[in-house]
C-alpha cells in the first residue's frame, strides 16, 4: 500500500472537487447561460493574442536576447510563411513556405 500523507490525499480531492464543480458548474443551472456581448467580441481575438505570444519570441529571439544579426533563418521563413498566407490563406501552404525557406537556409548555410 502507499504511504500517503493525509494533507496530500486531502489536497488532491479537494483540488478535484474544485475541478468537478468548476467544470460542471455550467450544468447545473436550468437556464441558457451566455457570455456578455463584450466577452464574446474579446474571445475573438484570444487565439490569435496566444499564437503570437508564442510565435513572435521564437522568431525574435535567440538565447535570451534579440537576434543580433540577419543571418537567421527563422526572420525569413516567418517572412515567406506570413507572405504566403497573406496571398493565398491557407495554413497548410503558410508552413511548406516557410520551411521551405527555412530549411535550406539552417542547413545548407548554417544560418
């Protein structure tokens, strides 16, 4: 048998509790629930806001630091992919772009 600590077991039940009654919490009520106009309008925009949190520092960045030179590949793939999606809009084409331009780039010149 395992040796729980009793503080152990009781946080990881009421850390479930919390997470049944969080997640349920929208079933329980008998009327339609829906967000305000503003909230609805706000969450629009939130994937886009996290892809670039992401995206942007990778792209920008190297070891803690702006990239200090253009001689990165990573500067032009993003270039290709956003040139890309901005001609013809498809997400699949955006990422063959840019590795595209990636790839021979990091590989071929060390870039």
């Amino acid at each position: 048998m395992l040796d729980v600590d009793p503080w152990t077991l009781l946080t990881i039940v009421a850390m479930g509790a919390v997470t049944v009654l969080t997640r349920g919490f929208f079933f329980i009520s008998n009327q339609p629930w829906s967000l305000p106009r503003w909230a609805q309008r706000g969450l629009q925009y939130a994937p886009i806001a996290a892809l670039s949190a992401v995206v942007i520092p990778e792209v920008v960045m190297s070891h803690g630091g702006l990239v200090q030179t253009w001689q990165d590949a990573r500067l032009y793939a993003a270039l290709a992919g956003a040139a890309w999606f901005y001609w013809q809009r498809g997400v699949l084409g955006t990422i063959v772009a840019g590795m595209a331009v990636y790839l021979p780039l990091h590989i071929g010149l060390g870039w």
